[in-house]
C-alpha cells in the first residue's frame, strides 16, 4: 500500500470515529456534525479518487521484468515503462511515453510488438539486446508522437531495412545507434525535412564506406565515430544539411578531394584519431571549427584559402599552424592565384563603377542643369576616383559590404613552441654558412688523419691509437653537420612543408644517432688521451704504465657506452624527433630528463677531469719553463689551447642545459642551435689539428704515406719521392728538430 493511500485511510477512519461519537451528543451539536460529514466527503473526493487512478501504476523493483514509474526527474511530464529480462512486450493499459527495454532476450522488434502505444509513445530506448536481429522497415511508421529512438549494445544487429526511416513522424527529433555491427547506413533522405534533426549517431557500429550519395539529411549533429571506416567515397553528403560532422575515431584511409563536396552551412568537422593521409580541399569553406588531433599520419595540410570562414583549428602537429601563419611560403601558387583573383576583383569592380558612371551621364542628358550643391556629379566622380580607406574587418567590393577574411587571425592548436618554431633549420644565414664551414671542414680534417693513421697500423702506439678514435668521432660529427645543413638547404624558406618527413624520417634518426654517438665517444676519447698524457708525465718513472692491451679493452667500454646512449632515443627514452635538429630534447616525460641529465653530467665531469689533470701537468713544469720565451714554454701554450677550446665549446651547453632542466631556461631554442650546432661542433674541427695535424710525429707519417702513392708526372716521366730524416742521437729538442728532405729520383 502506497504512502499516500495509508495517510488517507488513517484519516478516514478517524473522521468515521468521530462522526460515530456524534450519537452521543445533543442536537445542538448538529451543525457541527454536517460539516464533519462535508469534509468526510471532500477528502473522498480529494484522495480516493487519485488514489484510484494510481493504484493501477506498479511499482518498479528489484524482482518485477516491467513496471511504470514516472519520468518527472528526467523527462519532463513524461510516464516510463521499464522492462528488463522479458521475451515479449507485455501490454499496459496506462499512457505510456517512454518505452525502455534492457537486459531482454528479443529477437525480433515489430509495430505490433509496441503498436498498443502507437499513440502517445514519444520515445523509445533499447539497450543490451544481445538477440535482437531483426527490426521491421514499418516498426515505427504509425508512432506520430515519436521524437527519439536509441539502440545501443545490439551485438545480433547487423543490418537495418533501408526503409525504416521513412515516413516517420514530423517531431521525430533525434536518433542514436551505437555498438551494434550494422555495416551500412539506411536511407535519412526523409529525416529532417520539415524540421532539421536535433543529432543523427552511429557510433561504434561496423560501417566500412560511406558510398557517393549515401548520406542525404538535415540535421544539427551527424556523429560517425568510431566505426571502421576506410572509404568515403566523392559527393558522399552530398545535398545534406549538417552544422556538425564527426568521424572521430576511423580509420579514413581513402578519401579523395570531394569527399565533403555537397554540403551546406557545413560549421565543425571532426576527423581526429584517424590514420587519414589526405584532407580534402573541397567543400570545406564554410566549416568554423576543424578538429585533426591525434592524426600522426596527416603531413601535408590543404593552403588556407581552402577554409574560407576558419576560426579553431586543433591539429596535430605546431608546424601546420605555420602553413595558417604564413600562406604564402606554405602554398605558392594558391597563394598567388588568391592575389591574382582579389586583382582581378577589383579589376571587374572598376568596369561596373564606368559603366554605371556612363549610365549615369547618359540618364542626365536632357535634363536642365541643377544648381551646384555640395554632393553634385563632379564631387561623386572625384569620390569614387579615390580608393575607399576601410578598417576593422569590413570590405566593399562591387557595392557589397562584406568581411575581410583575416587569415592570421586563425586560432590554431599546438601552438609553435620554444623547441618547434616556425623557422628553417639553421634559422641564420651566418649560422648556415658557418655550419657549411665547420663542416667542411671537420670532414676533411679527420678523413686526413684517418688515412695516415690507418696506414700506420703496424706501429700503433697508445696515443696513435686515441687520436684514431677521436678522428672517428669528429667525422661522424662532421656528417651530422653536413647532413643538417643539406635539409636546411633543401627546405629554405619553408621548412614547415618538410617538418614531418624530417623530423619522423630515416634522415634526422641516423643525424641525431650519430651526434649523440660521435659526442659522447669523443669526450671518452679525450679524457682517456687526457689521462695518458698525464700518466706518461706525472708517473714517468713508473713502469706499470697504460698499456695498448688494457687501452683497447677501456676504449670498447667507451664505443659500448656510446651506442647505448645513442640507442636509447629509438627505443622511446627521449626522442630524435623534438627539434628540427634532431637532438634529444624531450623533457616532458621523466625518463627524458634523466636520459637528458646523464649526457649533460657526463660532459660536465669529462670536462671537469681533463681541467684537473692539465692543470696538474701545468704545475709539473718548474718556473724557469713555464715563463722561457722559448722551448717547452709552448706546452704551457698548447694547454691553454686544449682546455680553452673545450671550455668554449662544451661550458655554454652544460650550463644552459641545466638551466633549462630545472625549469628556467635562459635561451629559446633559436639561439641554442647557436650553441648546439655551431660552437659545440668546433671541437670537432679543432681536435685534429690541436692533437694530430699539427704535431711532428703526424708530418713523418704523412710524409711516409705520400712516399709510398705519391707519383708526379714531369716530362711524362715518372719520379719516385724519397723521404728521408736525419734525426740527432740526443733527445730531440728545440734545438735539436729532426731534419726532414724531399727529393725525387729518376727510376
């Protein structure tokens, strides 16, 4: 028993004691007995009736498969009935508004399952009907009040008639169909024709291509998300009306450029989370909003001037928000053949002002002449003779006032940040020309001491065996940079059409592999040299010295240390994709600054340890030498030059490497390729003449190497080059350099 049917019989059966106990009292009292009776008789009427009317609504527990409950919380005036686990659709004598089925085991859904309610069913749910797989063409013809229908999670469902949305009601509103396997969408022509659908849904079903003329509807959402998708073929919507259009969630492999041709008032489109390679340049010049996020797949954008009326755009990568920031360089041609058109414009609109202007002066003729006044013919001509200064966003072309379209004005999502900015490469040319220098440069320097030195192999010492390593390095360093400044050639002036096949291709992997490679075998290189230099001096009468056996085994830790860190950004710590030069600077993921951190800490402490050990061997020499104007003054020399080039070159990039670490970065990513690929690479080019070029014992071998290929023709005849030296007993000094002659010999 209801509460409210337990109120009114309390109250009842008070009202009858009382009229009981009446009997007992005087007639005077009679009066006041009728209008105990009266009110007896309006509660009657006041709570037996409802409560009649009511009694008939069952109420909805955990045990009942269908019970009616009023929808007042969630729809407005409207009655439910809600079953759950049932085979057939029982019939209710109530007025029902809203019929929801969940949980049921149907397998076919027919008018005359719901045709008892034909005429105030206004909505109808159908949710978890594993078995359903069948669905009439008339199921919902004759339901005139119907404003939404929505199936979800209909596994059996696999085709829908093609018919089933025809003829039904002007009010019908809204329509959803999600996580079912239906594979095509039935016919909406005659959706939305007296009034535009409110949301049109087909998410998470099997649709596959979406034909030429498949979709033709009026309405405010079409939403197609998360289907499988991979054709839309030309003129697919075409005659449609739809202000939003999603197809988030597919895979749009195939679209070609009038896939969205056809459709009118067009303001959202939504293709994000797709594997699309091609956006469309047709039929999108009315879209407002154009949403592409999470879309890895998508390069190359279409020129701006294919979106007349843009305002958002949420892309997937910073570098097609430069396309939108500077059309010209993105898109050339379009670009000109804008300009070209906006002349061409003005052009027709100067015609149409003469010719109105000769109509005007051919209507005047036979007229009496007007007194001049202020505004008379010669003041229009000499008006419309003077271009027309126009501000804010409003234009007047041929009489029309309509609105500039500010391109610039796009708001566009990722923005281009500190490490991606909408700039070449190099972003200099002074940095370009230098990095061609530098480059050159170091190629040549190291390829040089690699050739004598490998001609050398039968005599390898220690430190010949060092320097090997760290020509290597520098060369591998020297084809970084030439491999840099090649796409930054190619990609001048509009490197953002290039970004992603740079910065995702084989190209920038392989550069920025053996940067990291060739930087931190160097530094390895150069302190080991460091520390035989200042073995052999500090400890030179020790006879446990570095020997070529336990060099080797130290410099394989180093070539293992180095592919490891090198490695590490293929494998996902880090990333050679961040920057257009190609370096890992991905600091947004903790493994990233680690990896970042160990490469800044291990050439802080290289740097840190060859300071120490020539500072020691500094000391070693005694006063007298270390201020002689001559002789082993230019150690001191040589050692200023050492630590001086590598200070130079590695201080700035640890410094504002760790700065920028710890959050306060000093300098934008414009001036740090500066640092990264300009002065840091100096070490590159200086090395081989500071530790090999430059010193004696490279000039014997260079010249035993021209001994042996050198050939010149004289005369056509051949010349042998004879190299000889003539060396003192004593130890070799200032004053004691070995003597060196050339001398050719006829065979």
């Amino acid at each position: 028993m209801s509460i409210r049917r337990q109120t009114f019989s309390n109250r009842l059966l008070s009202n009858i004691s009382f009229v009981y106990l009446l009997n007992s009292v005087d007639a005077n009292d009679i009066l006041l007995s009728m209008r105990t009776i009266v009110n007896v008789l309006v509660l009657l009427s006041v709570c037996v009736l409802p409560s009649s009317a009511q009694a008939r609504y069952t109420p909805c527990t955990n045990s009942d498969q269908c019970c009616v409950r009023n929808m007042s919380n969630t729809w407005q005036h409207k009655t439910e009935l809600y079953c759950s686990g049932i085979q057939s659709i029982p019939p209710v004598y109530e007025t029902i508004n809203v019929l929801t089925i969940k949980d049921s085991s149907i397998e076919h859904f027919s008018e005359k399952s719901i045709y008892a309610y034909r005429n105030d069913l206004s909505d109808i749910i159908l949710i978890n009907l594993k078995n359903l797989k069948y669905l009439d063409s008339s199921t919902f013809k004759h339901f005139n009040k119907l404003q939404s229908l929505y199936i979800s999670r209909a596994n059996a469902l696999k085709e829908l008639p093609s018919d089933i949305f025809r003829g039904l009601s002007k009010t019908f509103l809204a329509l959803r169909i999600s996580k079912t396997n239906i594979k095509a969408i039935p016919d909406l022509s005659d959706l939305g024709t007296s009034t535009a659908m409110h949301i049109i849904e087909f998410e998470g079903n099997r649709l596959d291509t979406l034909p030429t003329n498949g979709i033709k509807t009026r309405a405010g959402q079409l939403l197609l998300e998360y289907n499988n998708i991979h054709v839309i073929e030309d003129w697919a919507f075409n005659g449609s009306e739809i202000a939003k259009l999603s197809l988030k969630g597919n895979y749009l492999d195939f679209l070609s450029e009038h896939s969205f041709d056809g459709i009118k008032n067009l303001l959202t489109l939504d293709l994000s989370d797709s594997s699309m390679k091609l956006l469309p340049s047709f039929g999108l010049m009315s879209i407002e909003v154009l949403r592409i996020e999470n879309t890895p797949t998508l390069t190359e954008i279409p020129s701006v001037y294919s979106f007349g009326s843009l305002k958002e755009a949420h892309l997937t990568y910073s570098f097609h928000c430069c396309s939108f920031q500077f059309p010209a360089k993105h898109d050339n041609s379009n670009y000109n053949f804008h300009q070209n058109d906006l002349q061409r414009t003005s052009s027709e609109c100067d015609k149409i002002k003469k010719n109105n202007v000769m109509q005007k002066n051919t209507a005047s003729r036979g007229f009496p002449k007007k007194q001049s006044t202020e505004y008379d013919n010669n003041s229009d001509e000499e008006f419309f003779d003077k271009p027309a200064i126009t501000t804010g966003t409003l234009d007047v072309m041929c009489g029309n006032i309509t609105k500039l379209a500010a391109k610039s004005n796009i708001e566009c999502w990722p923005k281009p940040n500190a490490l991606n900015p909408c700039e070449d490469i190099m972003g200099f040319f002074w940095l370009r020309i230098c990095v061609w220098m530098v480059g050159i440069l170091a190629f040549l320097a190291n390829m040089v001491v690699l050739m004598v030195v490998f001609r050398r192999t039968l005599n390898c010492s220690v430190p010949r065996f060092l320097m090997s390593n760290l020509a290597f390095a520098d060369f591998c360093t020297a084809i970084y940079l030439l491999l840099l400044a090649y796409e930054d050639l190619t990609s001048s002036e509009k490197y953002f059409n290039y970004a992603y096949t740079w910065q995702n291709g084989v190209g920038c992997k392989i550069g920025g592999f053996l940067t990291v490679f060739s930087s931190q075998l160097s530094v390895f290189a150069l302190c080991l040299l460091t520390i035989e230099r200042w073995y052999s001096i500090r400890k030179a009468l020790y006879t446990n010295k570095m020997t070529f056996a336990s060099t080797v085994k130290i410099m394989a830790f180093g070539w293992v240390y180095s592919i490891v860190m090198a490695t590490m950004p293929l494998l996902g710590i880090s990333s050679y994709s961040t920057t257009s030069i190609c370096l890992p600077m991905d600091t947004v993921r903790a493994s990233g600054v680690c990896y970042v951190f160990t490469l800044l800490a291990f050439a802080a402490a290289a740097f840190l340890l060859m300071l120490f050990c020539y500072v020691q061997i500094y000391m070693s020499l005694s006063y007298e030498t270390r201020h002689a104007v001559k002789g082993e003054a230019s150690v001191a020399r040589k050692i200023l030059v050492l630590v001086g080039t590598n200070f130079v070159c590695t201080a700035p990039v640890i410094f504002f490497g760790f700065t920028a670490l710890l959050g306060y970065p000093l300098i934008d990513l414009t001036k740090s390729k500066m640092l990264l690929v300009f002065f840091y690479p100096i070490n590159s080019c200086a090395n081989p003449f500071l530790y090999t070029i430059l010193t004696s014992s490279f000039r014997r071998d260079a010249f035993a190497t021209i001994s042996k290929f050198g050939v010149c023709l004289d005369n056509k005849k051949e010349y042998k080059v004879i190299y000889s030296t003539q060396t003192n007993t004593q130890r070799s000094t200032p004053m004691h350099k070995p003597t060196l002659s050339l001398t050719l010999q006829q065979p």
